[in-house]
C-alpha cells in the first residue's frame, strides 16, 4: 500500500469523525468547514513511534493456500505475521484502548489535544485505531448514539475522500460491552482491494477502527481484539 492510498484512507477515516460530530451536534452545516481545515490539522501534528506492551502474546496467523482439486500447498505464514510468535498485544493508556496488531513499529501521530491516531502498515496491509473525545457525548443514551452513527454511515462513502474511489457495499450496526457502533464496508470500483472502517462511541469518546488486508483471518483478528478500557 503506497503512501498516497494510507493517507486517503487515513483522511477518510477522520472524515468519518466529523461527519458523526457534525450528525450528533445536530450542525451538519458546520462540517464542510470542518472537514476543509483538516488539512491544515495535519500539519500541525506531531508523530512519533511506541512499542507494544506484550510481544507475541496474539495468535500466530498462518494463511492456506489451495491449488488444483483441491490439494493444498504447505502453510504459508502471512507477511505480517512473524512465524510461531504470532501478532503483538498493544495497549494504549491514553487512549484507553487495546488491540493486536503485527509484529512492527506502531505509529502514532497526535492530531490535536483531544485526537490521536495509531497505525501499523506492512507492504500491503493498515491497521488503524483513532479517537475523539466528544463535549457533551456521555450525556446522551445508547439509542440515540446509535442513531447518530447510523445515520452518518449512510453518507460516509458520499462525503469523504474514500468515496473517490470505493463505494460502499455492505453495513451494519453492532454493540461492544454496551457502547453503539457501525461498520461499513467498501469495495474498490476497479474490483480490486477491500476496507473496513468502523466507528463506535465510548462514553464521550468516539473511537474510529480502518483496516486494509487481503487476509480475512488478520482482519477480523485486528476488529475482533479491539478493546476499549
């Protein structure tokens, strides 16, 4: 995955955020605006680089590979999977949430006060897990949170810049411990290559989950293992 694609789909996810902030403050006239000075955003940001907490406490992925009738080759560990030590258990204590993610640097990049997005990327692989605290957020019930995100997920494809090139084809709603969430996939016009982005609410925090892999296993193993604290 080239650069220009994790961004998008980086820039995509955020857009996702905003759209869900402008749907629950009831000001959906505000978020063109906001979505416009995201780029400045950006520049300001600061990055820097962390180490998970437990090294290779997640199970180990080994993707099958069939050939002719059936027959299948010898086990193929996938690329971001580092033999029999298995994925890594990352633990973020600001953020207040834990996932597994492969073997490699985690990428943190702080995008204002209250914004952080965290990511792993291999040749052809992201992970990414962001969050937004949300003034006011905690007050409203479960319903109406899901409510919120139901409704923003209708134009998350339209409105944001993953819209470009993938369009949405499937959607559901789900529930973690009790907090409301959405997850929406979406296909590449050209056929080619899938993303999954998810956003669920936590309190007054809104966390944001986008993952791009040809392995269905390291997939759901990344969306699964997440857990807000």
């Amino acid at each position: 995955m080239d650069f220009r694609t994790k961004q998008k789909l980086k820039n995509g996810l955020t857009a996702l955020g905003l759209i869900g902030l402008g749907y629950f403050i009831g000001r959906p006239d505000q978020l063109l605006r906001m979505a416009r000075s995201w780029e400045s955003h950006l520049a300001e940001s600061r990055t820097q680089y962390l180490s998970p907490t437990r090294i290779g406490t997640a199970p180990n992925l080994v993707q099958i590979h069939q050939r002719g009738y059936g027959q299948p080759q010898p086990a193929a560990v996938n690329p971001s999977a580092p033999g029999q030590q298995g994925w890594n258990d990352f633990f973020h204590p600001e953020g207040r949430f834990s996932v597994f993610v492969p073997p490699l640097q985690v990428k943190e990049v702080t995008n204002s006060t209250t914004s952080k997005t965290i990511s792993v990327q291999t040749e052809n692989e992201l992970y990414m897990v962001t969050y937004d605290d949300v003034h006011g957020a905690g007050l409203a019930d479960q319903e109406r949170k899901q409510l919120v995100l139901e409704k923003a997920s209708e134009s998350w494809g339209r409105d944001s810049n993953i819209g470009k090139e993938f369009s949405q084809v499937a959607r559901r709603s789900f529930a973690l411990n009790g907090n409301p969430g959405v997850e929406v996939h979406y296909q590449h016009k050209s056929g080619q290559g899938k993303r999954i982005l998810r956003k669920m609410f936590v309190g007054d925090r809104l966390y944001g989950l986008a993952v791009s892999s040809p392995y269905h296993e390291n997939t759901q193993t990344f969306l699964n293992s997440f857990r807000p604290h």
